[in-house]
C-alpha cells in the first residue's frame, strides 16, 4: 500500500500510515492490540485477589 507518510513504532520498529496504528502514540496497529491485551490481564490479576477470601482465611 502507498502512503504519503509513514510512522516507525516505538516498539517494534515497524512503519505505519495514519490508517495502520496510532500515529500519536507511534504504535502500529499490531503493537496498539498488544498494549490493550496487557491492561486487560492486569487488570483481572488484580480483582482475583479478593475473591474467596474471608476473615484472611482461604475458603
């Protein structure tokens, strides 16, 4: 595909155009899914530490 300008990612050096990443964050598309998969994980991690917890004694 032709582009008028293309991006380097920050992360994985690869070159994008406007329509294939984030050009402010110069995140290409594949790095940007990456980054919103690791806020998922993290976030789950999180949570799962108060359940099944009572009175600081595992169910």
């Amino acid at each position: 595909m032709e582009a008028i300008k293309v991006t380097e990612c920050s992360q994985c050096e690869c070159k994008f155009c406007d329509e294939c990443g984030d050009i402010k964050g110069k995140l290409c598309y594949d790095c940007v899914g990456w980054e919103d998969e690791a806020d998922d994980e993290s976030d789950a991690d999180v949570d799962d530490w108060d359940d099944g917890w009572d009175d600081n004694k595992p169910n």
